[in-house]
C-alpha cells in the first residue's frame, strides 16, 4: 500500500506539472516555526532547465512596498522623522494645489490618494537616461505630475505611483536611497543576508546575484533577453533597481525573516518598532477607500488570494512575478509562497485561481478546516 502523499507536496507538485509556473518555493511557519519548506520545479527553463532550490533567490516584485517602503515608512514614523497625517505635499512641493494638497501618507499607503494604477512610465526617458539616477529623479517628477483620478480617500485603487512617490519620501526624510535605508533599518538589525535590492548599476549587487542561484523571470521584450537578477518591473528598472514600488529580491527564509518582523513587534518582542504604532500599521483602515488595506498591506476581501480561512485581522500581499505572503494572527501562521510564474511569459495567469487553493490546502492541512 502506497503512502498517501503529503497535501502541499501534492498540490505544489501539482501546480509545476500543469505549469501554473516553471518553479516554487512555499513555506508555512506556525508560531516562530517553519512546519513545512520544499522547492518543486525549475528555477529557470529558458534556455537551460535548472532545479528549484529552498534557497533560491526571487525576484519579489510588489513585495517590495510593504516589506521595505511601508516597513521604512514605520520606522520613520517611529522616530518622529514622518507622520502618517502628513501632506504629501510637505514633503513633494509639487503636490501643493487642487485636491494633491489634501493627499497624506497614509492615503499613499493605503492606495487611496486618487493616482491611476501604473503607467509605463519608462518609455517616456531617453536611452541614456534608463537606470541613472537622473532618470530615477525624472520618473518621480513625472509622478508628481500625474493627475488624480478620484478624491483623496474615496476609492481604493492600487498604485504603483503612490508607491513611487513614498519611496522618493521616505529617501528624502531617510537622508539615504532606499536600498541603503534597508540595509541600515531593517536588514542589518534582523541579521539578514538573503535579501536586498540589486541596483542595476552596482557591480557589488550583480557579485551578490552571480553568488546565488536566482530565478529566472521573463523574456523582456523591452530589453531583449530572459531577465535572471535584475528586476523584471520596467519602471523599477528604468530607476535603476531601486524604487519604493518594486526591485526587491530574496529568498524564502529571508522574506520570512522580514515578515516575522512585523509580528515580533506587535507582541512587543522587538526593538525595531513599537508595538502600538506595529499594531497601528497592520488595522484594516476601513474610513478609507472601502477598507481594503491596512497601511501598506492588504486584507482578506472576498473572493481573497488568501482562501476561505484566513481570519480578518490578515494582512498579506502580491508581487506580479508570482510571489505572496499572508499572515494570520489568529494563528500566528505565515505563509510565503515564491513562484516565477512569469517565466518565460507574463501571459501565463493560471496562478490567480491557485494562490487561494494552496492557502485553503495549508489551512486544512494544520487546522484541519476548523472554525477559529
């Protein structure tokens, strides 16, 4: 008699063998314990097949915003550097007329500021201006710019270009570029080796790339070439890999390392961030848009990525690369799943109908389907 296979196992195995995606990491940890971490298929399948490895690197896409630019954002606020009531235009003099007078960081955070969702705003600049700092700066002008399309704190609509523009904030208060604030906030004070961003004109960062196997993504028809450790955003490459909205790569450990973080502060375990403000940032702010964030993070809002079980004091989000995190409180579960879902094609979607399958299969698995 055969055993009978593990769920996830079967499901992630699975989910490579109708190509949902080429390769995936997942990880579920319960209460500070990892209870469950393989990798399953390919890290790369164009032009050479090469395995998946529980250490392989990704490219994390819109994880990017609530693991370093919200995380710096609190951080900032903590100190007293920021406020969350503050006008973006205190900061952006650009948005000092009409109804951007009125925009605050936390309508940034919670995608409510009235910006459109993204623009592609890297065919605007001039070949020799992609990936310098001068195109970084022309984007986040051009940004400034963008008209609204709605009042400040009517609608949710979610935005890359808010993004942007709290990156570009979170710089200017920090005193620093965003991967260099990262590293001083949050990296080096978590012990954390296995994640960062990867300027693309930064020999140190290609060092840190070639040094580890990392995901590939797509085959860019804007630059020509199956894109392996360098961030597959076009925007976010057209600012040189670093940008409040994109350009963060890691492995899964890392990511959890980065996760964890968020939770060990609301338990008062951290000397990161209070607990407070922590617990502040993760409350769905439901006087805004229709609630559908917390600050800097979503929540579960039918029919959600995260399943059916996950409680509604969850918080999670996306990257288009095929990445996501979901954290529940009521249970102190986490999981991270990391996919290259867009390798070698961003056409491939059938990964919208999996992300809630595989976290309905980890919460059965655990909990057995049990009402909390």
């Amino acid at each position: 008699m055969s055993a009978v296979p593990h769920p996830l196992h079967a499901a992630m195995t699975d989910a490579v063998s109708n190509a949902v995606f080429p390769g995936g990491v997942l990880l579920v940890d319960v209460a500070r314990e990892i209870v469950f971490f393989d990798a399953y298929g390919s890290a790369a399948a164009d032009p050479v097949a090469e395995p998946m490895t529980p250490d392989t690197v990704f490219d994390l896409a819109s994880l990017t915003k609530p693991l370093v630019t919200a995380a710096l954002t609190l951080s900032l606020v903590a100190e007293r550097r920021l406020s969350l009531d503050d006008r973006v235009a205190t900061h952006l003099p650009g948005w000092a007329e009409g109804a951007k007078a009125r925009v605050t960081l936390r309508h940034l955070l919670t995608h409510t500021a009235g910006l459109p969702a993204w623009r592609p705003l890297y065919q605007d600049l001039e070949p020799a201006l992609v990936a310098t700092p001068e195109g970084k700066r022309h984007i986040v002008t051009t940004v400034v710019q963008e008209p609204l399309l709605s009042e400040p704190g009517a609608e949710s609509r979610y935005s890359d270009l808010g993004f942007i523009l709290l990156g570009a904030v979170a710089e200017q208060s920090g005193s620093h570029p965003l991967d260099e604030l990262a590293h001083q906030r949050l990296l080096t004070p978590l012990g954390l080796s296995s994640v960062g961003y990867l300027p693309v004109q930064d020999p140190k960062q290609r060092e840190w790339s070639t040094g580890r196997r990392v995901a590939a993504t797509e085959r860019c028809p804007w630059r020509g070439r199956v894109l392996r450790g360098e961030v597959h955003d076009e925007n976010a490459y057209a600012m040189g890999g670093v940008a409040g909205h994109a350009g963060l790569f890691g492995d899964a450990l890392g990511v959890r390392g980065l996760v964890r973080a968020w939770r060990e502060a609301t338990l008062g375990r951290s000397a990161l961030w209070p607990a407070d403000l922590t617990t502040q940032f993760l409350t769905r702010q439901s006087d805004l848009g229709q609630g559908g964030w917390t600050l800097g993070w979503t929540v579960p809002t039918p029919p959600s990525t995260s399943g059916r079980f996950f409680s509604q004091r969850a918080y999670g989000h996306l990257g288009f690369t095929g990445t996501s995190v979901w954290v529940d409180p009521d249970r102190d579960l986490t999981v991270i799943l990391l996919t290259n879902r867009v390798h070698p094609t961003r056409d491939n979607q059938s990964i919208a109908a999996f992300r809630p399958a595989i976290h309905d299969a980890v919460y059965r698995w655990l909990f057995d389907g049990s009402a909390r």
